[in-house]
C-alpha cells in the first residue's frame, strides 16, 4: 500500500470507529429509555388514586391519609397532600373544627392519619398549618364565644371515661405529654404562646367546673 494510499484509509477507519460509538450511545440511550419507561409502569400503573382534595368531602380526604393507600405515594406528593388537606380543613369554622376534634366516631382515624403525617421529615410544619390556623382563629373570637367553646369540650360526652382510660395508661400520658412538647419546639413562638394561653384557658374552666360540681354534691 502506497503512503498515500494509507493516508486516506486511516481517516475511513477513524470514521467507522465514530460512527461505531455513535451507534452505540444511540443504543444505549434507547435501552436505557426502555428501562425506565418500565420501571415508570410498573410503579405508576397502581399509584395510589387519591380524593380531589376540592371536590372530595374532608372525611374522604382524612380517610385516605389514614390509609395504607397515602404512604405508597412518594414523599413529595405525600407532604403536598397533607399540606392541602391541613390548609382545607383549617379554612372550616372553628365550631366544626372543635366538633371534628371531639368525634370519638373519628378519633381511630385521626390518629393513623396523624401516625402517617408524622412519617414526613417536617410533620411539625405540616401540621402548624392546622394547628396554629386554628388557635389563630379561636382568638379572634370573642371571650364568651370562646369560654362557651371550651365548656363544650369539656363537658363532651365520654370525656370522664376518657379521663379514666388516661389515669389507667399513665405510661401513654408521658408519651403524649413528650411528643406535645417536640411538636411545640418547632412552632412559631406566636403559636406557642397561643397554646399556652389555651392550655391555661381550658384549667381555669376545669377549676370552675370541678368547683361546681363539689358544691352540688353537697
């Protein structure tokens, strides 16, 4: 072979090996394509069908967070979910949100959808968005409103035997009364003192009442 001759077949090789890689990547990319389109179908072809948080009644919505159903969803749509059903429900009045509150009907639910919520990496935040909407409301109501609200609450029915179920699992006390206190840490320090204000709001209530009932047993 001529060195002309070599000059020209060393470019024609380099060319094929090009050509080669290029046919390669384009390959690679389809297999690669094709694996996630079925990694993407097997996962999404069963995502869990959630309510419409508008159009859905709040008991369908709680109910969903309740279920199995919510933690299959990615965390992502878990967390705006939660967020939109806490926004939602804290737009409710607060006479329906202190009935909510006191459902015993609901109260298994509430505390899966809760367990479930508390699986996010900021639940504390999540749940402010209710939590602290609500105490802002409470406080704009007037005084009375306000002391007629809490009289209600602690003149529920059941709340003795609920009482007496707390004084039997006093194990289950301390465990609420150290999750309340890592969920107020991380609160605004507005809602804080809101809470606080409410917790000595609702003893002074409890005072008066115990004080009527001592007197009436006499």
């Amino acid at each position: 072979m001529t060195i002309a001759g070599a000059g020209i077949e060393r470019p024609r090789k380099r060319r094929s090996r090009l050509w080669l890689i290029a046919v390669g990547a384009v390959l690679a990319a389809i297999v690669a394509g094709g694996c996630f389109f079925v990694h993407w179908y097997r996962v999404y072809r069963n995502y869990p069908k959630r309510p419409d948080i508008a159009a859905a009644s709040l008991d369908e919505v709680w109910a969903f967070i309740a279920s199995d159903e919510f933690n299959r969803m990615t965390e992502k749509d878990r967390r705006t979910y939660a967020i939109s059903a806490m926004d939602r429900t804290a737009d409710r009045p607060v006479p329906d949100l202190i009935a909510m509150m006191m459902n015993r009907r609901d109260m298994a639910q509430r505390k899966k959808a809760a367990e479930n919520i508390a699986k996010l990496p900021d639940n504390e935040q999540i749940s402010e968005r209710l939590f602290g909407r609500f105490l802002e409301r409470f406080y704009q109501q007037d005084k009375g409103t306000r002391l007629l609200q809490i009289n209600a609450m602690l003149l529920a029915p059941g709340r003795d035997e609920r009482q007496r179920d707390r004084e039997r699992k006093s194990g289950d006390i301390d465990k609420f009364k150290a999750d309340m206190a890592k969920f107020m840490t991380h609160q605004t320090p507005h809602t804080q003192g809101m809470f606080g204000q409410f917790m000595m709001d609702v003893r002074r209530a409890e005072e008066v009442q115990d004080s009527f009932k001592f007197w009436k047993k006499r």
